[in-house]
C-alpha cells in the first residue's frame, strides 16, 4: 500500500493506517494498527527498533512562491534547448519519522509506492507535461508524468521538489510540416527519444539495432545488466548494459548465433518483432498472434518466416503500417522518425 499526493492533499493507505491527524502546518502524523516494520519500504528504517512500536510518520507537503522559478526555467531551457513552461505550482514533499524518543529522521529515498498527483491546467499541450524534480544543483530531473483522466501523475523515489512543466522541444530538420513531428515532440517530452545533437534529429537517418534496443529499454524502465550478453558486444560499449538488459527480459534473442549486430541497421520486420515483445513485457501477457482481421501487405511474401506472425500482429495492433501501395518492406532500414512513430504507437496502445 502507499500514500498519493493530489494537489497537495494525501489520499490513500500507508500501511493499515487507522488514525490520522493534520496539523496546521500541514503535515500529517499517522500511527500504524500492528507493527511498525513494514517502515522499510521507505528505503530507510530497517525495523520498529530503530524508532519505537509508536512512532510516526510525518508528510510535510508545502507550495513554493512562483517568484523564483522564472530564473530556474530560464537556465534550464537553456541548458536543455527546450521551452520549458510552468504548468502548475512548485510542491516541497518532506518526510520524517518521529522516533520514541522524540528524534526526527528524515526520509530522502522512498521505495514504496509513492504517487504525486497534479491536475491536467486547461490549456496545456497534454502530450508534453512531465513532472521534474529539482536537485540540489538546481537542475531538473525528469521524473515522469503519466495522463490519468483529469490528472498527470508520477512515482516518486525521493522527497524533494517538484514541479509540473510542459517540454517543448524543437529540431530544425523537423518542421512542423513534418509528418513525425508531434510524435517527436511528444517522445522528446517524455525523455524516451533524443536528438543526435542539441538542435538536430535525423528522422531520415537509418536506426541501428543497438539504437533501437535502447530505445526500448528505456520505454520499458528496464534495469541495466552488466556483462556482455553476445560476443560482438564489447563491455565497455556505450549500448553494452542495454543489449544486457534487453537479452534478460527476453526482448532480443540476437541476430546470429551468440552476436547482437548492434552496429547493424535494424530492419522493419526486426523492429516489428521487437515491439511485439516489449509490449508483452509491458503487459505481462503474450499478444495471441494475427488473427488475419486486416488486410495483409502487398509484400507479405517478402517477409521472412520467423517474423511473418509477429509483423501481421503488429499491423493488427496499429503498431507498424505500409509505406507506399501498402509495401511493408521488411528488408529496409527503419528511419529515426518511423522509429519514433512505432514507439509512440506502443504506448498509445498501452495507455
């Protein structure tokens, strides 16, 4: 269980609480039914010994005056190259426990299932509102920011400040006349796709296999694996902790035996079969296959074997579509930009 943050309000359960009083100050104290120890989900007490059977749990949410993050956005829209716009006040979450005998321990890392909460501003571009956490550098972090109804949420892993902003990233070569624009837009928002430099993306460019991968490692949160998962990725490789994790989860089988390929250009048939699986991770469910509910490709012949199922399912799905006359082309490079419409698909289908 865990405790949600909307709009500065608590809701919710923390481990079978039964009394809570809010203070004027506007923290909250509560004390737990049984025992104590469940504390550890907060990533800093281990057990009810380190701070008493009665202690309490003090939530201490505050609004920041808006006068100083005008200076704050400015430095960061120019370190990241974005506009970066306020879309809602500035919150300092503060936690602590109150021990037996009357000391305060803070609580900076939350293991727990923590969920800050601002409502949806009227006006906002939805696709580009994030949640980012103020560091101590004073730069800002992106923690998330997922649309629920009329709320964009995130979990948090640390108390600290936050504030809602909307991310408004521009590449020459991508005008607004530009098919993948709002796509490109929107997955620069959400930190899943970059540039291949501060002011440039590429779409025409060709996608490696190890691009590719870590594109979707990073879809899917996955956690790096150290150690070469095929003999053709050195471990040092910038890519070598993705293709690990990818290998792990089942996202990636390699192309040839016990290599990865990754300086190779990932095919769209390869690409198709990548989105099927991390959408099965996603989901934690298998996707059942084509069920032959919409036209085949014109070159459905052309498809290999092996990836016959997963590109008619991945049509099926709405995640891969035809070039020109309805060809799929299997055999062709993906671009950065198809690359970024296939992703953006996948979570249009998730969410």
């Amino acid at each position: 269980m865990g405790v949600s943050v909307y709009n500065g309000k608590l809701y919710g359960d923390l481990y079978a609480v039964t009394t809570a009083e809010t203070l004027g100050n506007g923290s909250a104290y509560w004390r737990s039914r049984t025992r104590i120890s469940n504390i550890a989900g907060f990533g800093l007490l281990r057990d009810e010994a380190a701070v008493g059977k009665n202690a309490r749990l003090s939530i201490h949410i505050e609004k920041q005056p808006d006068g100083g993050s005008g200076g704050l956005l400015r430095q960061e829209s120019d370190r990241m190259k974005a506009d970066l716009r306020a879309a809602g006040n500035t919150l300092d979450i503060r936690m602590e426990w109150l021990t037996d005998s009357g000391n305060r321990l803070p609580i900076v890392s939350l293991n727990d299932s923590v969920i800050l909460r601002f409502p949806l501003p009227s006006g906002a571009e939805r696709e580009l509102l994030g949640l980012y956490f103020i560091g101590n550098d004073g730069r800002l972090v992106y923690a998330g920011g997922k649309l629920n109804g009329e709320w964009v949420e995130a979990e948090l892993h640390r108390t600290g400040q936050y504030m809602l902003l909307e991310y408004d990233k521009e590449f020459v070569d991508v005008p607004s006349s530009h098919w993948a624009n709002r796509v490109i837009k929107a997955l620069s928002a959400q930190h899943v796709i970059e540039g291949v430099n501060d002011t440039e993306f590429n779409p025409q460019s060709a996608v490696t296999r190890a691009e590719f991968i870590a594109l979707l490692v990073r879809l899917l949160q996955l956690k790096p694996v150290d150690g070469a998962a095929f003999a053709d990725v050195p471990s040092g490789a910038w890519y070598a902790e993705a293709v690990g994790a990818a290998a792990a989860a089942g996202l990636t089988e390699g192309a040839d035996g016990n290599r990865f390929m990754p300086e190779e250009e990932v095919s769209r048939e390869q690409m198709a079969v990548m989105l099927l699986r991390a959408c099965e991770i996603m989901t934690g469910r298998k996707t059942g296959g084509a069920n032959g509910s919409v036209d085949r490709f014109a070159d459905q012949a052309d498809i290999s074997d092996w990836a016959q199922l997963y590109v008619r399912a991945a049509k099926e799905m709405g995640l891969v579509h035809g070039r020109e006359s309805n060809r799929f082309e299997p055999l062709q490079p993906v671009t950065r930009a198809e690359s970024a419409q296939a992703v953006y698909n996948l979570l249009g289908l998730l969410h």
